[in-house]
C-alpha cells in the first residue's frame, strides 16, 4: 500500500494516474474533483481492499492492451493519411480534368473563330466576284454604246461626202469633204480615248460611265441638201432562261439564320446541264431547325444533327441529312434525292412527284407518313452475293376501297393498296 504522504506529494494527474495503476478502478478515481478527496478517496479504498496492493509495475495484459490500444490508434492514424492522400490526389485529378477541359473548349471556340472568318472571307470574295462581274459588263456595254456611236458617225460623214461629191462646184465641194474628213477624224480619236477610259475602268474593278462626247468643228455646208442619217436601229432584247418556269419576278439567294433557333436556304437555283453545291451548317444542334425553299438544280448537305428540316418547293435535288430530332417534312417538291444517315422519328411527304430516300441504318426505325405522291421509294443498302448493294422498296401509291353492308345496314369502307401501283 502507497503511503500518504507520498501520495500528497504527487500533483492531482499524477497521483490519479498512480491510483489506477496500483488497481483502484478509473470511474472511482474520475469521481474525485480535487486532491484532497483524491486522497480520502484512496484512503478508504485502501481500508476496504483485504488484497495487498498489486506491483507497481503493469501486468502482461495491461501492457499487451496498451500495445493494442498504440497499434490500433497508429492504424487508425495510418489510414487517415492515406485518407488524406487519397482525397488530395482526387482533388489534383480533378484539377486536371478541369483544365483540359478548358482547354479543349478554348479550341473548339478557337476553331469556331477561324470557321467564322473563313466564311466571311469567302462571303467577302463572292461579293467581290460580283462587284468585278458587274464592272465588266457595264464597261462591255459602254464600249459597245462608244462603237455604235463611232459607226454613226462615220455613216453621217460618208453620206456627206457623197453628196458633196456630187456637187458642181468642185472647190466648195472639196472644202466640205476636207472638213467632213477632219470632224470625223476628231469623233474616231474622242472614240478611241474613250475606249482606253473605258478598258482601264474595267480592269480596277469599278464601273465606267459613259463619257459626254466633245463638241466637234460644224462641217463646212454644201450647197446640196444633206442625206437623212440612217434611223438608229434599236436594241435586241435579252432572253433569259427561265429554270423554275415562274413568275418573272427574281429573287435573291438566302442563305444563312433568320431567328435564333431557324436556318434558311431559299432561291438557289443552278443550271440544268450543272448544279450549285450548297452546304448549311447547323450551329446549335438539336436546337436550330433547317428550311429549304424554292431551291432547284441544286445538291445540300446539311452538316450537324437539326431539330427538323423542312422542305418546300423545291425542283431537281439531292440533299444529305444527318437526321432530325423531331421530323422531316416535304412538300410541294419535285425530282427529289434524299440521303438519310442518322436517326428521325417521322417523315412526313405531300404533294410530292418523284423522291427517292436511301435510308442508312440508324434511321430504319423511321415512321413514313405520306399523302397524294406519286414515285416515293425507300432504298435501303443490303449484302448480296457480289457485296453490298440497294434495294429499291417502291410505296404505294394507288389504292382500292370497296364498300359493304352489314347486316344492320350500316355502310363500312375498307380500302387496300394495289398491287405494283408504284413508281
């Protein structure tokens, strides 16, 4: 047994901590605030305990509790590293996912940029194309208008020379031609410069106005009456070509967003013997729909995956779609090719004469609703034995109804497709 005034010898933790040690059990020990109550505490357990007191040291198994209790709190404390390990290193990988997609997406605006300005370029150059086509046609036309004139003139000369000549009066007469030959000299020079004005213009790209012509010397006045100039023939008519067989009324090529969720290609119409390629790009797909009207002679490709398509009044064409999130409608076409890669819900063709729609297959679960055609064919692409080749699926087109009665009177209609009625 410890003695007491060993005990008060000890600060207050360190006479707890012997306490427990020497075998008074921890709860009695916590429940003394104080070291005075510590040591009544103490005092009376040492009256009631007939053991004798224990070695100061510990016991094997306190120790090997003690070992257990250090190893678990260092596993513990081992995990909890790695824990922290674990989290830092997904918080690096997340740190980098970030900044490649950032990256990434600086690219793609980088090459939207470039896409964007390509296209300006090349809207800039066409403008420019025109512009020059333009100037050249108005300097043809000057040019023209400066011969005819010359011609004029020399016509009204050589009548007055030719009456002159018959003068009797040889002396006047010769005067007048000598002066008719140097007014007319003087119009073919003034013609002549303004051909070169007119050459030069055309080259720099700018339209030329016709010059006013310089006033030249009167000629001299025969005595003999002056032939009547030539009438002034007039001019031919252009004829135009009328590709779509519609009104005159002309209209210029759209091509581009009308609204922020719509793209629209109209007017554009190629020649017979030679088509125009025309390719709309969807920006916001899934988002943006795509309309095609009044397009003849002419080959689309759309380029990304649009919320619908629509196309109307077109003539001769062939067009690629992607597919459409929601559905694809056509009408009041002719002559038509379609090419469809992707998926779509729905096809909706009306009052349409001839398209073919060669169906690829992520899109063989579209649904084809169609209404007074004529020459509608699906073809689908299949294995054969010299390889892969088309198929042609034609779709009805005429049908039978026949009409009956039931036993209560009441009217029924049935009606069938027939047979081989397609195109």
């Amino acid at each position: 047994m410890a003695d007491v005034a060993e005990l008060e010898k000890m600060g207050y933790m360190k006479l707890k901590k012997h306490l427990i040690e020497i075998g008074m059990e921890k709860s009695v020990v916590d429940s003394a605030p104080g070291k005075p109550r510590l040591i009544y505490v103490y005092k009376e357990w040492a009256a009631n305990n007939t053991q004798p007191a224990a070695a100061a040291g510990p016991t094997a198994e306190e120790l090997a509790a003690k070992e257990a209790a250090a190893a678990k709190e260092a596993a513990e404390q081992k995990a909890y590293m790695q824990n922290l390990k674990d989290q830092a290193a997904q918080q690096e990988e997340e740190k980098k996912r970030q900044a490649e997609a950032a990256k990434k997406k600086a690219e793609s605006d980088k090459a939207a940029k470039e896409a964007e300005a390509k296209k300006a370029a090349a809207r800039q150059a066409e403008a420019k194309a025109t512009a020059d086509k333009k100037a050249e046609a108005a300097a043809k036309a000057n040019r023209r208008e400066a011969e005819q004139k010359a011609a004029e003139a020399a016509e009204v000369a050589a009548a007055q020379a030719a009456d002159a000549a018959r003068s009797p009066q040889k002396e006047e007469t010769n005067a007048a031609v000598l002066k008719a030959l140097e007014s007319l000299a003087a119009q073919l020079e003034n013609c002549a410069t303004r051909l070169e004005k007119l050459e030069t213009g055309s080259s720099g790209g700018a339209a030329v106005q016709p010059a006013a012509p310089k006033p030249s010397a009167a000629p001299a006045v025969s005595r003999m009456p002056a032939a009547p100039a030539a009438p002034k023939p007039a001019p031919k008519k252009k004829k135009t070509f009328n590709y779509q067989n519609k009104s005159a009324v002309a209209h210029e090529e759209e091509n581009g967003r009308v609204s922020f969720d719509s793209i629209k290609l109209a007017y554009a119409c190629g020649d017979p013997q030679q088509k125009i390629n025309r390719t709309i790009v969807v920006e916001h797909e899934k988002r943006d729909a795509v309309t095609i009207q009044d397009c003849e002679n002419i080959n689309i490709e759309i380029q990304g995956m649009p919320k619908a398509v629509n196309i109307t009044g077109c003539k001769k064409y062939h067009i690629i779609v992607p597919g459409a999130l929601a559905s694809i409608n056509v009408d009041n076409s002719t002559g038509g090719y379609m090419t469809l890669t992707g998926t779509c819900k729905t096809m909706q063709v009306d009052k349409v004469v001839g398209l073919d729609v060669i169906v690829k297959e992520p899109a063989y679960g579209c649904k084809f609703i169609s209404s007074k055609v004529s020459g509608f064919n699906i073809g689908i692409e299949q294995e054969g034995p010299e390889g892969a080749e088309y198929i042609n699926l034609p779709v009805p087109d005429q049908f039978e109804t026949c009409m009956s009665v039931n036993a209560d009177g009441v009217h029924t209609l049935s009606t069938d497709t027939v047979d081989h009625a397609s195109a």
